[in-house]
C-alpha cells in the first residue's frame, strides 16, 4: 500500500477529506512509533512504500526511550495536537489509522504476522484499541454503508 492508498483509507474511515487524513496520519503513527522500539519502528518501515516511510520515520531518532503511557493519554495527546472538538472523535481518528496500519501489515484482525509484534510492544492499554480497531472500523464501515443503501 503506498502513502496516497494509505491515506485515502484513514479519509475513508474517518469520513474527512484527504488533507485532514494525511495530518491525522502523521499525528497518530508518531505516537504509536514513539510506543515501540526503534527496531519494532524499522520492521514496520521496511514493509511502507518510501513516501509512507519518509511519514512513519520522521522524527524518529537513534536511541531513544520508548514512551509507556495509557490509551487515553493518546487518545488525548492525539486531541490535544489535532485540536480535535472532544475524545471520540481522537478515538476514532487513532482507530481509523490503527486499522489502515493493520491493513498495510496485512493483518485484518491486527493480531497476524508484523501487526502481532505491534501490538505485543504496546503498553497493556493500547492493546485493547489496536486489537479494536479494525472491528470498530469494520462495524462503521457497515452503519455507513447501510445508511446509504436506505436513504
């Protein structure tokens, strides 16, 4: 999946337009890095297309600590940087870009192959989230398009 298949993936979940996808992407895969190890970091990266990479690696830095904290300081800081109007909305936008990375990792359930190892590094509170996401997603995707077919 390249940045652009990416990106219209987390719009698509998100029901935002393109430019709000591509920000809420960079906000929310820098905190999830910032959650792994920097070899957890380079495993992920070697499986993105080099625009998406460029995106996940930014402001990653050699040696740094892996920051522990609780899903709803990340849903949180998500919100605080976002400006987003209030917490389920954050929620959602981390969902959405959980999922979309799910899905890049070839993992529908986010519990196969290199998205298992993700998960295994999160603090004890994401791994309910990261494990939801493509579920509350998933379960959107079917409101919506139900909603559509009975207008």
């Amino acid at each position: 999946m390249d940045k652009a298949a990416f990106i219209s993936e987390v719009a698509r979940r998100m029901a935002c337009d393109e430019a709000m996808a591509d920000t809420l992407s960079l906000v929310v895969l820098q905190e999830l890095s910032e959650r792994l190890t920097p070899k957890g970091v380079a495993d992920i990266a070697a499986q993105m297309s080099p625009a998406l990479r460029k995106l996940w690696t930014s402001l990653e830095r050699r040696n740094r600590p892996v920051r522990r904290i609780h899903a709803a300081e990340f849903v949180g800081e998500v919100r605080k940087v976002m400006g987003l109007p209030n917490v389920a909305q954050a929620r959602r936008a981390v969902m959405s870009v959980f999922a979309a990375l799910q899905k890049l990792l070839g993992s529908s359930r986010g519990i196969q192959g290199e998205a298992r190892h993700v998960m295994s590094q999160l603090p004890k509170g994401l791994k309910p989230m990261w494990i939801q996401a493509a579920q509350a997603t998933e379960d959107y995707d079917l409101a919506t398009t139900y909603a559509i077919a009975h207008r």
